[in-house]
C-alpha cells in the first residue's frame, strides 16, 4: 500500500512538473522582453513563419458558425501541433503571446460567436491584433473551445502593455494595470499566485511564479547592470524544471528579435523578425527547434513542407499521447489545414 501511494504520489509530481511553464515580462531602459519556459513532455517542434494576407477559416471542432479573416500582420511562431495552431509567438508589431497550462480553466458555453481551439486562438491574435486592448476586445466576437488542453495566456505588445488572460466559470478575466503589479504568470491562476508572492510554498507553480517575481523586481533595481536578454535567460534557468524544460525563449519585444535555446541544443539562437518576408507572395518558412545551430540561424529556415508539418505534429501527438488524447481524424484535419489557406486575393 505504501508503495502504491509513492507511485501515486511521484506521477503527481511529474505530471505537474511536465506542465510547470513559467512566462514573464521584462522592461529598463525602454527595451522590453518577454521571457517563457516551456515544460512539457515532449520538445519536438518547428518555428514557422506566418505570412499576412491569407484568408483563413476557424478549425471546425463543433457544429455551428464558422469564423473567417484575412491575416494583418506576419508572425513568427513556435509550433509542435501543427502549423496555424502555435504554442506562442511574436508578430510584426511586436505583440507576444504564449499559453501555459491552467487546470482550473472553464471555457464560455456554446454561443452564437464561432469559436477556435485554444492554440488557434494564439494565431488569430497574431494575425488581426497589435496591441492588447485589441486582443481582449476579440472575445466580443469569437470564444474559445478546448478539446481537453486547459490554457491561459501572457500577452504582452509593444506599447508596454502586458496582460494575463484567463478564462475562468465560462469568462475571460483580465489582469492588467494596477491589477498586474508582477508582470509574471505560471500555472496557477492569477489571483491565487499574488497570495503566495514573496512566499515559499512547495508548489511547482507558485514557487516558480514567486522566484521570477523576486527576479524581476531585483533587474528594477538601478544596481541592476546586466544586459538584459542574458538577465532573462538567467531567470528562466533559476525556474526550469529538469528533464521537462523543453524551450527557454526571449523575445525582445523592442527589436523585434527572438532568442531561444532548447533542452537537446543548449546553445541559444537567434533570429529577427525583419530577417523575412512576410509578404503573401513569398514563400512561409520553418525551422526545426532543436537543429543544432548557434547564432542567427535566419538564413537556416527552410521553405514549409506540408510533409514535415505533418511528421511533426504526428511524433509530437505521440510523444505527448499519455497527458492529451487527440484522436487520428483530428490530428489528420490539423495536418491538412495549412493546404487550404491561399492569398486574399481581393485585397
């Protein structure tokens, strides 16, 4: 019995640690960051790039009315279910956005909004939104749906403005203002992660939300000297979590630049936004996460295979099967979605 209780409690503990992603925003001097450890199960993924001026359709998940858009703006996005359907990115007008995991999440009821899947939903952003009064201002239009992936987000633009999203009993809850006095958000809800701030709790999520709270409070600080990009990495390294840790990435919001380094490759990489063209007539780009490059691999992308969009999904589907469970028409559907989606060509 005793043992069965340790085994209980140790797959508890992993489980928590393989959904332990950390995101915080960082601004001195006028240059602002937006830093994010992403801890899962599996690191496979891809970086595309998102050209603006596609007509785009919603991901049929349920009956009912379908949401249709023109992409505004390019983004560049990390990927591992899918293209159109990221785990986080930045966009031309340096708006950032990236999900973590949130068990309490309860999605809006079935309405006459279409909805998107919680991963869609990231791109949509990218796609029509500079800034985050224009994100919150979406949900009068469109909701969320998930198909068992419980999300909120940390959405940061180029104003310096940063905000969580929530959606909590069937709303969205913001914090933003004087509601976000820590730019910091973890796998807890925003409001139960202020109690513990400045605390030491045993709990992956607060604990983690409190070290980088601490961190960033001490890089406000005029004795604070370090170069900001490597002061970030130094916070997402202090609450990693080892052996589920997968991507620590840095977005300089200001340069519109990316910085990132994952679990298999260890030396960061870097590209710039302004290193693509996002224009409809040029071709999309990828690159695999985890290539064993260093420095600026912008001249490493690749133009976008649909068969290695689909490889990709497909292994991270597999590797990730134990915690989601997606069945093989969907992850098909997913697979084929990029194919459909052309040029606007009225524009």
């Amino acid at each position: 019995m005793k043992k069965l209780y340790c085994l209980v409690l140790l797959s508890m503990l992993l489980w928590q640690a393989a959904n332990a992603c950390t995101t915080f925003f960082l601004e001195k001097n006028g240059q602002m960051v937006f830093g994010k450890n992403y801890d899962w199960i599996t690191g496979t993924g891809m970086i595309h790039t998102n050209l603006r001026g596609l007509a785009k359709s919603s991901l049929p998940l349920e009956k009912g009315n379908a949401l249709h858009w023109t992409s505004r703006y390019g983004s560049t996005t990390f990927n591992q279910y899918g293209k159109e359907f990221p785990n986080g990115g930045m966009n031309e007008t340096g708006l950032v956005v990236e999900l973590m995991w949130l068990t309490e999440s309860e999605y809006p009821a079935k309405d006459k909004r279409p909805a998107l899947s919680v991963l869609q939903w990231i791109q949509y952003q990218l796609d029509n939104c500079s800034t985050i009064d224009e994100v919150i201002a979406t949900d009068k239009m469109l909701r969320i749906t998930s198909t068992g992936t419980p999300q909120h987000y940390l959405v940061a633009d180029s104003k310096g403005q940063v905000a969580t999203i929530e959606f909590l009993e069937g709303k969205m809850v913001i914090h933003r203002g004087n509601e976000l006095p820590y730019p910091v958000l973890a796998n807890s809800t925003y409001q139960a992660s202020l109690l513990t701030t400045n605390k030491t709790t045993g709990a992956f999520s607060t604990d983690r939300f409190s070290t980088a709270c601490q961190m960033v409070q001490q890089y406000w600080k005029p004795v604070s000297k370090k170069p900001i990009i490597d002061y970030s990495f130094d916070i997402l390294n202090k609450v990693a979590q080892p052996g589920f840790t997968k991507w620590s990435i840095v977005y300089d919001i200001t340069n519109r630049k990316v910085y990132f380094k994952t679990a298999s490759n260890i030396q960061v990489k870097s590209f710039a936004l302004t290193d693509f063209d996002y224009a409809c007539s040029s071709s999309a780009l990828y690159y695999n996460v985890n290539k064993g490059d260093k420095g600026n691999i912008s001249r490493s992308f690749a133009t976008y295979s649909s068969q290695q969009n689909k490889l990709t999904l497909k292994t991270a589907f597999k590797e990730s099967g134990n915690t989601i469970q997606i069945n093989e028409q969907l992850q098909n559907l997913v697979a084929e979605f990029p194919t459909a989606i052309k040029c606007d060509n009225s524009l």
